[in-house]
C-alpha cells in the first residue's frame, strides 16, 4: 500500500514498501496525538485571526479537528498504515472529513516545526508528570524515616561496616538524591518550554503569522528565536535524558541497597510477600525481583541517553530524517522512569525493618573506632596519632576476638596512657550517633531538621 | 489479575499487580516460543529416555506440546497477562490441556538455563539470517561494482578532493566492510553454539539427565561446561550486539556518502523516485530519508550495547533478575539492523551515477598532484622535496585559476628543472588511476581481482 | 616503596606495590592541590574558632600550608610516588615541616568529604570558565553574522537546497545552541555549590564544627544536608559532563557543517592557510583538521559521561573507592572541551564566506518553489493543491534543464490559471528571503533583531 | 613555535599555534615508535628491492633508522614539539641525520597507511599480551579451586541463598568466563592480522612496489584488499575493545563477588593486609580498595568503546582527521584492562575462605528445598506439585524458626505422606552437591573433570 503522500507532486514513482515501511513512524508517534491537535487548534485559530484563511473555513477545521480528537480518544480513528506519521494521518482525516478545503490547515507550517513542538508539548508535560513521582517517592522515604526515626544500624563504606547511623539518616540520604533530580527537571523545563511553531521548514514563513499568540495559547513560556535552530534542536530530549539517567543512579542506588538488606546473609529487612517473587525450581525462594530489575532497568536509559547523542553528533543544520530516531528512546525512557519510580515508591513502603537483626549488626565491625580516635584527640593527641592507636587497639581486638564494648580498662591503657574512666561513654554506639548534630549528620536532632526541612521545601516543589 | 505462580507455595499473599507489571516479559518474550517448545520437546524426550518420566506421560507432554505450537503459530494461543513469561503461558496450558502430569515437564529443568537455551537458540539463528543479509548486501555491491567498473570520479580525504579512483573501487571498500561484519559473525557464533540446558537454576540437578542428548537434538556444537556461568553468561549477546553496532558503523559511513553524493552541490547520483520522500512543505524536495534514518539508527543499536554492558556490570553471581533487560535490546537491535541492511541494499541497487556530472568532478581539486611528485621521485629527487615543488605549484595554479592540465610546459619548468615532455602523461588523471594496479589499489585490474576475490570467497561463505 | 600510609595502625605488613600502583591517584589529583589548600585553611580556621585545634597550633598549620602552596605553585613540591593521593601528599609534607602536631589538622574532617569538597570547588570553577569561553564563541559567531549581515546562500534540510536564507541567520542558530549550554551551566552550578565539608567519613563527626563558616569562607552558597549522600554524591560531575556532551553535539554539529562548506564540492568557504594543515603525501591538500578533530572529540566527552553513568550504577551506600574513577573522566573531559571552543571560536573569525560561489549556489535546488506555492494560496488554492502543483511546475523544470525563474509566464500558466504578472516577484529568492520578517526567521529585520538581543542577554550572563 | 611541516609547499602562512596544539599526536603516539621504525625498515628494505630507491641511500636510511631506535629506546631522542606526530619526528631525525637524501623514505607511502599500520602492529602485540594475562588469570582461579576442591558454601540467585554448591565450583565460573575472552581475543586477531601497507593515501601508489613482501617482513598474515577501506578501517580496534569491556565485565562481575563475600555481614573471606587498605578516619577500616578499583574501571572501557563507535559513526569516505582519535581510548584501555587483570590475579591468589563461616552459612537459607522437591517427584508427584508441597513445608519452618534439617519426620509428613524414612538422606546439604555430576554441574567428579579439562585446553591455548 502505497499512496496519499502530501508531497507527491514532483514525484513520477511512489514510494517502495520497503522504505515505506522504513521510515514510518506512525506506530510510535501516534503518542503524540494530544499534542498535535491541540497544536493545530492553536495554529488555526492563529490562521485565521491574521486574515491568513477565511474564517469559515477555519471554523469548520477546528471543528473537525475535535471531532477527530474524539475518535482518537475512544479509539474509533481509523488508522491506515499509508499515512507515515500521526500527523499526516490526522491531516489526511481531516481533509476526508471536510473535502479539500481542510489542506489550508498546513498553511505557514511544516512538518519540521510541527514535530518540534509536538515534541516540546510532550516533553513539558512528563516533566510535570515526573516530578510528581519524585515527590510521591521522597513522601514514601521520608514516611518511613519517620516511623523509624531511632533505628540504629551500621553505616558502610566499602561495604564494611563503618560507622553507626541511623536508619532514618540513610533513608533521607535518598531523599537528597530525588530532590536534585527534581530540581534539575524543573531547571530543564525552561528550556522546553519554547514554542518553535513558525519555524516553517527551516526559515520560517512569508506569511503574517503572530508566533506569540501560539505560543501564549499552548501554553508555552516564550517563542524559540532563530528558525533554523528551532527545527533542529533536540537539546530538550538530551537533557531531559539525561535527568532521567540520574534518576535510574538514584533508584539503581537504592535498588542495591535493598537488595543486599534482604539478602539472607545480612537480613536487616523484610519484603512483604506482595513484593517479592518465587522461584520455578527451588520452592523455598522469596526474591527483590522488583528491586533487581529496577537496576537492571538503568542501562536501558543509559543506553538510550546514548543513542540520541549519537544520532545528533555530526548532523549538518538544518531538519535531517535521522532526528525521527528521538521519539523511540524517548518513550521507552519515560515509560521505564515512571514504571520504575512507582516500584521503587512501593518498595520503600513495603519494607520492613528487622529490629533485632539491626541491633545484632550493630555489635559487628568496630563502629566505636572513630569516636575513641576523636576522644584520644580531646585528651590532646593530634588526630593522626590518635588513629594510629585505635587502629593498634582494633588488631588487637580482632586477634583476641572481642568487641571493643568486651576490652577491660586496663587493656586500653596499654595502648595509650590517654584513656581515662570517661572512655566508657564513648564505647556506647547510641551515645555516638546523637554527638552528630550539627547540619547533615546523623544525630536525632540533625535528622528530624532535615525530614522538617524536607517536608517543607521538597515536596510543596512540585505544587509550584 | 495476579494469581498462576507456579512458585506460590511459599506465599502467603499474591503478588501486587505493580510489580507484576513491572517484572512481566511476556509482552516481549513471546517472540522465543519456538525455541521455547523446541526445547522441551528435546528435553522431555531426553526425560524418557533416562526414565525420570513415565514414558506415556513423557510422549502426552510432547503432543500436546506440538498442539501448543500450532496454536501459537495459528495465533489461536490464549495469551493471559497472569502469565508473566512466555515459558509460564506455555507451562500453564500444557497443564490445562493435559491435567496436573503435564506438571513433569519441569523436571531437572529451571527457568534460568531455560531461559538461556531459548536465547542461545534465538542469536544463532539471528546470526544465520544476518550473514545471509550480510551477503544480499555484498552481492548488490559488486554488481553495481561490475556495472560502472570504469568509471572514475575523485577520492577524498577529509571530504576534500584528493586523488582520482574507481567508483567501483568505492564501492568495493564496503564490500570490506561487510565482509569482515560477517566474519566477526560466524566467529560469534562458536560462543553462541553451545547448550546450557541441565544448569539448573545454578547448581544443575539431582536427576541423571543426557545433557549431550538433548544438545545434540538442539543442533548445538557442545554443552556449556559451567552451571553456575551457564545461567548468567549473556556474552554472546553482548558479542553479538558489539558485531551489529559495528555493522550499523558501516551502514552509517554508506549512507553518509550516499547523502552526500545526493546533496544538490555534488549531484553525482540520481535516486529512483520509489526510494526518496518529499517534504510537506517544500514542493522541490526529493530526500534521502532511508540513508538519513540508516544514519540515525546507529544511535539506537550502540544504545542497546551499552544498555547490556550496563545491566552486567558488577552483578554478582549467579542469576539474578537484570537479566531479564537483554531481550527488549537484543531484539530491537534485530529488527532495525535487518531493516537497516534490506534498506541499504534497495539503495544501492537503486543508485545511478550521474556520468557527466562525475566526469565534472574529476577535473576539480588537482588531483594529479601525487603523481605529478612521484614523476619528480622518479627523475631523481627525494620524495619530501618533490612534495614541496608539487605544493608550489598547486598554489600558483589556484592563484591563476588553472587546472594541472591547463599549465603550459615553461610555466611548470619554472618550478623544477627535472619536468621534461613526459610530464603530460602524469596530468592525464585516467592515466594514474590505472597505473596504481598492486593488490588492494584502484587500478582496473586490481579492481577486477578484488571483484572476483570476492565473488569467489566473500558471497559463498554463507553457503557454509 | 610502600610505606607512609595514613592508617596503617590496624595493618600488620605492607601494601602490595602492585595495589599501591593500582590505587593511586597522585599521578592526576594533584590538579586539585589548589582547592585542597583551600579547603584545609578554611577548616583549619574553624578548627581554632570552634576551640577544636588549639590557636597557635592552627596557626602554625594555616602558615605551614600557604608555604605549601607556594612549594606547588613553583613546582618544587617535593613529589613521593609513596602518597597516594594530593591529600595525603600534602598532610605529609605538613608534618614532615612542622612536626607531629600537624596531624591535628584531619580531625574532624575524613578524605570523604574533603575530596567531595575539593571536587565541587573544581567544578564551580570551571564551570565560570567554561560561561567565559561560551561568551567567547557567541561573540565570535555574532561579530561574524554582523559582518555578513546581508549575504544570502541556501538553506538545508537533508543536505538538499531547501530555502534561500541569510548565511548570518545561520551563524546565530549556534548562538542559540551556545546560549542554551551557558544557561544550562548556570542552572548545573546551584547543585555544585554546596559544600559537603563535615560530613565525615559518612555520619558527620562528634567535635563541635561549624559548616557554614567553612562553607561561607570557601565561597559555596549553602551547606549539603545529609552526610551519607554528601560523601556519595557525583551527580554534579554528572550533570558537568551532560552539559559538556551537549556542547561537543554542537560544536560538532558546527564543524560538520564547516567541513561541508569547506569541501571541494561546495567550496563556500575558505579557511586561512595557518588554521588548515597539509597531507604527506598529496601536495595540493588543504584540510580543515581543527574541524575534523572538534567532530571526532565528541565522541571522547560522550564516552567519558558513559564511564561515570556506569561507575555509579548500582553503587551501594555510602562512598566505595569505585568514585575515584570520577575524576580522569571530568578532568579529561574539561581539556577536551575546553580546547575543542577555543578551537571552534578561531575558525569562526577565520573562516571566509566566498561571496560568488554562494551566489552561484543560491541559483540552484528551486529555492523559491514554497514561495510559490504560499503564492498560490494567496490566489484562494488550499495549501495542499497548492504545494501539488509547485510540485509538478519542478518536475517539469527538471526535465527542461531551467530553473524557475527561466520558465516563462505561458509555461507556468499551463499549470495553473492562478499564476498572473506578479509571480514574478515571488521568483526573486532575495525578496523571499526578506519577506520571512517574523521573530525568530531570516529576514533582514528579524536577524537583526535577533543579533540585539543575543548581545544584550547572552554576552551578559557572563558578568552576572 | 611553528614550523618544519612535511607539506608547507603548498602553504603561504604558518600554522597557527593553537591548532598546532589541538592536533599534534606527539604527546600520545610515540608509544608507537618501535612499530613506525620496524614498518619503515620493512617498507625502505622493499624500495630497494622493487629499485624504487637506490640501494646506497636505502641503506644508509636503514642504518640512521636504527641508530633513532637506540636513540628512543635510550631515552635520549630529542623530542621537539614542533613534530605533530611520531611518524613526522621521526621522519624529520631522520633527514636531520642523513641529509635531505633521508626524505626518499617516504616514497610510496602515506601518514594514512602508515598510521594504520602500525595501529594493527600494537593491536596484534596487545592481544598477544593479553592472552598471557588471561592465561595467569586462569591459572589464579585453577589453583585456588584445586587447593579448595571440597569447599561447599552457598550458592545465590538473586543474592539469595538457592543451592549449596562448591567454592571450587563458583571460581571456575569465573575461568569459564576469562576462557570465551581469551578465544575472541583470539578471533579478533584475524582480523588485525593484515597488512594496509601500501594503500598511500586512498588509492595506492604509481611505484610498483611489493605489499606481500613487506607484509611478510613484519609478520602479517596477510594484506589488506582494498585500499581506500584500508586507510580508514578502524573496526579492529572497535573489535578489540568490544573484548576488552567483556573483559572488564567479567573482572566487575569477579571485584563483586570479592566484595561481598569480604564485608562484615558476609565475612567468607579475609584479604592479607597487603592487598587491603584503611580509611583516614576511621582506625578499624580494612577496605578492598583493588576489588572496588576494578569494578569502577569498568565504566571508563565503556566509556573508550562508545567512544570510538561515536568517531567511526557517519564518517565519509576516506580518511578523516577524526580517526586520530582512536588512540588515547586505545591506549587507556590497555593499561586500564592490564592493570585490572593482574590486580585481579593478585587478590585470587591472595584471598583466603574462611572455612568456619563457610560452614555456617550452608546452614541458612533453605538449600535442601529443591533436593527435596526432587524426592517427591522420585516417589511420583508431577514436578510442579513436589515444588507447591516443599513450598509449604519452607513457610511452615520459617514461622517456626527451624532448619529443614531440625524438623521431624512427623512434621514433614503432614506435607506430604509420600515423605518417608530416606528423606534423611535428602536433608545433609553435603550430600545434595555430590549428587550433582552430570558435565558442568557442581558435584565433586565434575568440577575435577572441569578443571582437568580447563588446565588442557584454556592454559594451553596461549601457546599455539
């Protein structure tokens, strides 16, 4: 099948299957429909406010254009594979719809800005829709801290049990993270929110057009400035994949975090059984199927940051077909962020902390070291010299096989003549959590100044 | 919906309905039910062999397995989104068919090494179709190689006119390309061609199982030699996806030239009306949209490359559930390479070299120039100050707006005392193309052997 | 040499020099002595204010460190592979000056967040540089769009001659691009300037400290709020090479278009002789390699934005030596794209537009067929059936070898009545071009205005 | 400084000294001067043969060259920054030795085949290397399984406990892994293994020269077929990476094992001292650094592939100064993939399991539940019944805080009345693993025959 292309007056051939079926995009971009009568709507009320079509005629395309939004919406809109892309499949409709006269719409138009702001519509509204999941998720975080707000548990560096914090703490570490990426969501929006419509094809249009009236009609914050940009520029998509990349960092983060909490070895939470997944041949398997694929699911994104700065390294200005290879990437991007956002919101709500388990792990890894190094410094040692003891003392203990809590007084003073009755204090892992109280750290105090602060700055943003 | 685990057992809760669309593949492994159904059939009948099954029960099992595979091919299957993989749907309805004992089929089997048995079945035959494309699109070369072997046009380096040469010489340097794509193929395919199945999920199984049975039955070359890297060896994909995006480099650097060679400033080629497109706006245009997605394309499969590098980086032993996101990639990759190479083979059947406008081209650039300083090599001067002598003259020719061939024998004299008579010969640009005539240059007997070289060792290759 | 370690209390033997090799990140952090100095004075200062360190102490330190500095600034720091790292470097060379008590200056304060704090003081600095260095470029390409305020060639979409266009309306679609990369710098710095100074290892510390001092004095506009993410954090890294990757899009995109205008075929440009370089071999080339070389450096900042994705991917909680691979990337990067602008900025003033040839060029490709068709649509046709018969007036021109403003009236009239006298106005490609006087298109007006604003809010944002 | 360029004939003015900066290689590229200096001596050795130079002349360049390899190999060849690249300073030593006599060298050649010819000589010498390294790597993991052969600790999915296997069992996993790298390095050197010599600039040379016996003289299996692919073919190192980041998947894969199975909650492991490091802050801290180190490496191989698939992408027709920047990817990744594999060496052979916690881990998670799956099916449930009963069973013993091993018989049996005194036998974990001895399972006889297998096969193949 192939026909009814809008441009086919200077060709003597039509086109041949195979790149007909090559280049379409009407299977992907039919997303875009919303977008693109809404565009039109604007256009033509524009058209005709300038005397640039009759009024008549430009009466009756809007509303045939709403007719055909109807069919699109309750899914009576009878695709044909002929038309390329939506929205040729739309003009084609339309001009069956209303006869010949319907071809006036494309006055002052081309495909090239058309596109563009379909696209920038699209864009601008998952940016609204995204940081409405983020704040969902920084919501579900700092609930949880909240309920646990007292839980102690080893704080890791590489994996090794470093210092004591609190639960609470580390949940609200991820808070920060989704809060930038909020932040940097809303950043980008400025760049999208421009209306490219007038472009024409590359240089604009002859005819009186008023950009401004489209642009303020649909919404948008401003007029893009130079047509020949205009039609090529996909920075929009970049940045907005590259947000999206950093918010997979983020869950992926997460995703890990919980993964290793539940597995057997460490055991510090609990899934409930709704969120978690069996196995087809061992029978006693409970896996974080939901979190493992949340990681996985970064390198799709990742993957497709990557494809689009492929396809625009190198392009010569202005429009070029390799710039139809954004949508695809696009789409998947959002679907797999949102999906995997929800999850992620789920997960943390689900998730149970192992209080005794918790309490167990506390006892492990020598969490006191730093805290006995910063009491050897009060009683006058400069700080290297202090940590050279304790980490003495700690190979010691390692080699006695006790907990720093188990030492006598009196082994520690073989150590250092430093170490006085008042060490004690210091061996309390609790105690040494709440000295941490300044911004940021992880003392009571510290952290529900920042779960206040958080609440009142993090999640009223997305109300904006 | 969520309820059919075939892991419930150990649950006290159904699965939430968020996570079951987040985690289900079935939407896209339907694609490996072949394989799927291949393989149980091999299996099941490896399952009777060794008596772990009852052979009647084992022979009801691979009826109605065979019925299953019809209905799948008639697409009268009853596809169920409770299912959340192609491997449960079909499990679930050989038990609905056949009753609980159709339960046996999973007997020393795990969905992991099936999993990866199916995989491993699908890339080697992806790689069998793709060396025949590979040589589809080879073949269109050469012809096209063979139809204008005489005719010369410039070579460039750095898009600047350098030395003339054959266009079937251009031609035949993809053909190189090509070739070596289905090189890196069939030497993929070693790494592909080997049978996980009997892995188990990570352990293998208690069951005295035939493993070298059922791999035989399955057309592999050998068994995988370890469970546990068995279930979590995706290489072959990742080999695979490296060998495709290499592929679409060389697609890419074709269709880059092919545009160009189409741009309205070169105008060398003509193509047929059926492979180019219009534009919605400009009634002119005739665009080279099928090279210029090509081009494009690239961006997606390196994406889907770098997606699996992400998903496999630092995931720990055995299997774990980010496996699951190398299929959407795998084939993605599939079908726009597939597309990508039948479009490209269209392209250069359809391609027609403008001959006058060639001819045009070839008197541009100087490019007599190297021969004009190896003539000076030959009568006795080192090659450095040759390629000296040459450059000045070059840059009076631009200066008075001549072509080589337009200088008079006294205005060269002037530049070196060693141009004599014969130095007309060297400013014939036919001439030197057929004087560079050792294996691999551009000469016509050289173009002529490589032609036949590669009819006889590149094209039937695929025979193999 | 293996010794000296910080904390080798708690360590029986010697680091392996293979590990110690492996490790070590002296070779490319000592870029960072600057900011590290830096950091170390202001915390040293808080130390003494906060009665941590006592005065004459800290004083010592503060001193000791400024002639550090001038040790590095002179190159006479006395390097010792043994270190391994610039803060390791320098707290030894402290105490190897001024004694045991200069190991009073790590406390409170652990590599985590002093490398976290010297990385975002690196960044914030380079970010002003690379403002200053897009100012630069945007200057260039607006002095060179006044220059040739009036000079018209063809406008492109898929390398075609689409429309006739203002050569200045080109040169500022980059400035669009180059002011878009500027903004997007300036919204990256609000998360770079943070300091994370006080966040310890991972929990914060127990000593008394005073962050928004240190903050204040090192210039950072606030304090980061939670130390488990502020030790972790490399989002800002990632958001720099997000932004630079954008940068090398449109640089590349820039040297595309350069390399075309410069080929023989187009010959619309020439370059001065010392921003071209020659070929070995062929003596007439004249390459235009600082542009080639922009293109193909894309690639570099793409791949390192990849590395730091995939370093990051699924890192658990809270800093793992993994980060350390964040720097070689960044810094490679900064060099990258900081030569590839200044690169970019010398070829715009250089390159000179070939006034002939571009008037030659603007006689081709039908540059004025959708003038023609709006024409028609003035006359009462439907856009459509207009843009049809333009369509078929081109096909008809092709085949008499005429271009469009040869045709005569009677031919054109045999393909629609509509055509009268005044059609010959719409021939004029230079009319068209000004007719196009909307904002954001290419007429004289709307360039200029284009130009006035460029000038007055983008060379600005610099100063800001 | 701006001078001494090969090809200045044809230039009226210097290069300027920013684009000197921008494009020289020098800083990077004299790393391959043994292969420029072997290339030359082969090509000057067949000038002389073929009588294209004189055989006095060939000699005494011979001879010069060699006194310039003594010179680099010593260390005292005077590097002037003037030379853009090696082949150029070496060129320019050349004639500043012997006299202008020296600039006959370059007859017949180009820096285009000349730069890839001795890219492919590295390469091939990379891969040779590297096969060396995977051999010891393997080598690493052979003798620490032989030395643990009857190790049994658990065996994860989804980091979950699954099935007990054998320690040994998991290593050679890993050999399975660093075996297929080995084999496509293998592979890949087919296609580097051949001689571009020859191919000048694009189009080969009039001088009737001999590219068999050069390629011979330097050790190639061959020639390349076609010379203007030969000049720009890049595929080898795309290829070579493409190993490379495998490479590095399977090294991240290894460091998260490591890191794991060493940190506190897991403690399977203990590193000696020399291969661990501490923290600055805090005493107690014994951090695998090199596992942690290579896991991140793994992004910047990534990061160096996509890179050059970005360079190589849509590049025309021949060579393009992009191409210059295969190298520094190149060269970072060899030493990156080196460093890490003998890093990865040193910590296999360094790491000690520790065989009481091993013991207590087999004793969670349920590892019997399959084997006991498989009894039911023994005694004549369908597969997916056995599954749902131990299912039930596993419930019943978590709510009861009990191994499997702990419940009674009469417990049991209310699951199931096909449980029966033999069950015993299924519960000894033991028991389970040395059932499992088909080829590729974790039973004792088929890990040693995997190990016999892998010692004669893999190590060996190093030799051929």
């Amino acid at each position: 099948m192939s026909s009814k292309k809008p441009w086919e007056g200077r060709f003597a051939a039509p086109t041949d299957q195979t790149l007909e079926d090559f280049s379409e995009s009407l299977s992907f971009d039919r997303r875009l429909y919303p977008q693109d009568i809404a565009q039109s709507l604007a256009h033509c009320e524009m058209l005709i406010r300038q005397g640039i079509i009759e009024e008549d005629i430009g009466r009756r395309i809007m509303e045939t254009l709403k007719e055909i939004r109807e069919e699109l919406d309750a899914g009576t809109f009878p695709f044909d594979s002929a038309w390329e892309d939506i929205h040729m499949a739309i003009e084609a409709r339309l001009i069956e719809k209303m006869g010949p006269a319907g071809g006036a719409l494309h006055t002052a138009r081309s495909r090239n800005d058309q596109v563009a702001t379909d696209l920038r519509l699209y864009v601008k509204e998952e940016i609204g829709e995204f940081r409405g999941l983020l704040s969902d998720l920084m919501a579900a975080f700092i609930e949880k801290a909240k309920e646990h707000i007292d839980l102690i548990f080893p704080g890791l560096t590489h994996l090794q049990h470093a210092q004591a914090v609190r639960f609470s703490h580390h949940l609200m570490a991820y808070v920060e993270m989704f809060h930038r990426d909020e932040e940097r969501l809303r950043d980008a929006l400025k760049r999208v929110d421009l209306c490219p419509l007038g472009s024409g094809a590359l240089a604009g249009t002859t005819f009186p057009i008023d950009r401004v009236f489209v642009a303020e009609k649909l919404g948008f914050r401003d007029v893009t400035r130079n047509s020949m940009d205009a039609v090529s520029d996909r920075d929009f998509v970049v940045e907005f994949l590259s947000a999206l990349s950093l918010i997979m960092v983020h869950l992926s983060r997460f995703a890990e975090d919980l993964i290793l909490w539940n597995s057997t070895y460490w055991h510090l939470i609990e899934l409930p059984d709704t969120l978690a997944t069996g196995s087809s041949m061992m029978p006693q398997k409970k896996n974080p199927d939901g979190a493992e694929l949340i990681r996985g699911k970064s390198g799709r994104v990742f993957g497709h940051l990557m494809a689009l700065l492929v396809v625009l390294k190198g392009l010569p200005m202005t429009y070029n077909r390799d710039l139809q290879e954004d949508k695809e990437p696009l789409f998947d991007a959002v679907d797999t962020v949102r999906s995997s956002l929800r999850m992620a919101a789920l997960l943390v709500k689900g998730l149970k902390p192992l209080l005794e388990e918790m309490e167990k792990a506390v006892r492990q890894g020598y969490l006191q070291a730093t805290d006995l190094a910063d009491y050897l410094v009060r009683k006058g040692k400069p700080f290297r010299e202090a940590h050279g003891i304790v980490g003495k003392l700690v190979s010691y203990a390692l080699a006695s096989g006790k907990d720093l809590a188990e030492m006598s007084f009196e082994e520690m003073k073989r150590f250092s003549p430093d170490f006085e009755d008042d060490v004690s204090e210091v061996l309390s892992v609790e105690r040494g959590v709440d000295q941490r109280n300044e911004i940021g750290m992880t003392g009571r105090e510290s952290v529900l100044a920042h779960i206040a602060y958080a609440e009142e700055h993090y999640l009223k943003s997305k109300e904006e």
